[in-house]
C-alpha cells in the first residue's frame, strides 16, 4: 500500500511539472507574439521598417518569354488588372502557388472579401476570374491516364 501511495505522488508530481510547462510555455508564446521586436537591436528593427512593402509596380511592363518580370506572372490578357488589384494585398507568388477553375477563383475573391476586407472589384472581377482561370487553371493530377493500345489476355489458372 505505501508502495501505490509512493507511486500515485511521483504520478502526481509529474502531471503538475508537466501543466506548470505547458503553462509556462504558453504564457512565453503569449508574450513573444505581443512582444516581437523584444529580442532586436535598433539597428535590426530600423533595417525591417526601411523595407520596401509597396506593390508591384504596373509601370514595370518588361515582359520576357510571355512572364510579366517584376512579378512572374504570365502576361496575358488581364494581368495588369491583377496587379493592379491583388498584389496591393499579398504577393504574386500566392496567385501562381494557386490553380482553379472560374468557380474556384470567384469563391476565393468572395472569401478575400467577406473575411480579408477585400474591396469591390466592379467591373474588373470578370476579368481578373477569365484571366486567373485561363493561366492559373488546374493541372491534371492524381492516377496516371488509362493504358490504352494493348492487346489483354486471360491467365489461366
């Protein structure tokens, strides 16, 4: 009996070490994500902060092998209307990681826009969905095609 009432402390103990961690360890997240500049110098934190953050120029057309080059995206039809209105927010680099279908491309705007603050895009949305569901469309994955062109044969048991 005194052995179980050993054992049942040392169990004890150890769950309250491991609350009091994951406590700890939680209140340091905390603070850090209230807190991040804490652990950089001043010569760090003004080295971030003269950091361009503005858009892609549209103004830099130099286009190379059908790619708009400032931003990678392929220059088709309507692609300074995507520059125009989705890099303001986020980089090319999120358009082209995404492929989609029409469907695919307005929902993703509907979302942007209930959830991201997104603004009315008129007139230019039909537009920017043609262009992004003609460059940007999904690519064929999954199970490779049927096996075609072979003449079958029943084994024999």
């Amino acid at each position: 009996m005194e052995d179980f009432k050993k054992s049942l402390r040392l169990i004890t103990s150890l769950i309250l070490v491991i609350v009091l961690a994951v406590i700890g360890l939680l209140v340091g997240i905390w603070w850090w994500s209230e807190n991040p500049d804490y652990f950089q110098s001043d010569e760090q934190i003004e080295e971030l902060d003269s950091m361009p953050t503005a858009p892609i120029e549209v103004d830099s057309d130099e286009v190379v092998d059908s790619i708009h080059v400032a931003s990678g995206l392929i220059a088709d039809e309507g692609y300074q209307m995507v520059l125009a209105n989705c890099t303001g927010c986020h980089s090319a680099d999120l358009i082209k990681q995404n492929r989609g279908t029409e469907d695919y491309w307005k929902g993703l705007i509907v979302w942007m826009q209930t959830t991201q603050g997104l603004w009315d895009l008129g007139e230019n949305e039909e537009t920017i969905v043609q262009y992004l569901s003609k460059n940007y469309a999904p690519t064929q994955e999954g199970r490779r095609a049927n096996l075609s062109g072979i003449k079958w044969y029943q084994l024999e048991e």
